[in-house]
C-alpha cells in the first residue's frame, strides 16, 4: 500500500499470488526434495498387495522409468536415502548439491529428478527472481518518495515510513 504505482503494484499483487501457488524452496536442493517428498504422497512408488497393478503405485510422470511398476530407489530405497542424504550433508554449495542429485539420477537411471532440477532451472528460479527486481523497484520507489527515512523492518507487517510508524 505504500508503493504509488499502479502498474508496479498490481505486478507485486500479481507475484505474490503466483508465488503462493507455488513451491516454498529457496534453492533447487529444497526443491529437489520437496518434488521427490511429494512423489510419495498418495502413491507410495512401489508394487505392493494393496495395488492391483504395480504402475498403480506410481505417478503417471514415472511412466518410462525402468523401476516403473516395481520400486521407485531414490524414494524406497533405504541405502540411495542414506548415500544421498550423507552426499547432501557434505555438499558445501549449491552447484554440489546439484551433482548429488544428478549422480543419483544417473545411477538409477530416474528421469524425474533431471525434470525437477529443469523445472527449477526454468520456472521456479525464474520467478524468486522476478519476485526479487520487483522488491528492489519498490524498495527504490519507497526511497525516492520518502528519502532515507524509509525503514523495513524486519516483521513484514511492519513498514514505518520517514520514521512514523503504521
């Protein structure tokens, strides 16, 4: 309410409403393993007595995997679980974490997490970004309306403005 901007406005409005629909990940790592936790729920990716077909058990984005219909390794697999876990813990940025998946995924020859890591790449950073030029427009309108004064606290529902307090 502080941005007098229509235009820039209704662009945040616009973000902040895409945003909301989509992941809560910071970094293609949180993505990655929130994508992979999301696999499990409702299916629980590997064939069992309470499926009558074993593709049951899996989403239909798993179709061509070869552990499709029989038991997904990157999500049911105790051992891949602990080796990515103990990689991602000793991975020191972000371009490793990225390798740890990538690994993974050759190694058991799953294509969702290379579609994960792509709609990362494509969509999901792509939008943290728009979310962060528009932050800087409003930041930088807010300074040029009100001078130096401008203060952001850290509450977010907070804003006092040339040192008055709303």
């Amino acid at each position: 309410m502080y941005v007098d901007d229509d235009a820039l406005r209704e662009r945040i409005g616009d973000w902040i409403e895409e945003s909301l629909a989509q992941s809560e990940a910071d970094t293609a790592r949180q993505f990655v393993e929130e994508k992979l936790n999301a696999l499990l729920d409702g299916q629980p990716m590997y064939n069992s007595p309470a499926v009558s077909r074993g593709e049951d058990a899996f989403p239909d984005a798993c179709e061509g995997c070869p552990h499709y219909g029989a038991a997904c390794p990157v999500v049911t697999d105790r051992t891949e679980q602990r080796w990515r876990t103990r990689k991602l813990e000793e991975a020191e940025s972000e371009q490793e974490a990225r390798r740890v998946f990538e690994q993974q995924a050759r190694d058991v020859d799953c294509h969702r997490i290379p579609a994960f890591l792509e709609s990362w790449d494509n969509d999901h950073r792509a939008l943290l970004e728009r979310g962060q030029r528009l932050q800087s427009k409003a930041e930088d309108l807010l300074h040029a309306t009100a001078g130096e004064d401008v203060e952001l606290e850290d509450d977010a529902t907070a804003l006092a403005v040339g040192g008055g307090e709303q």
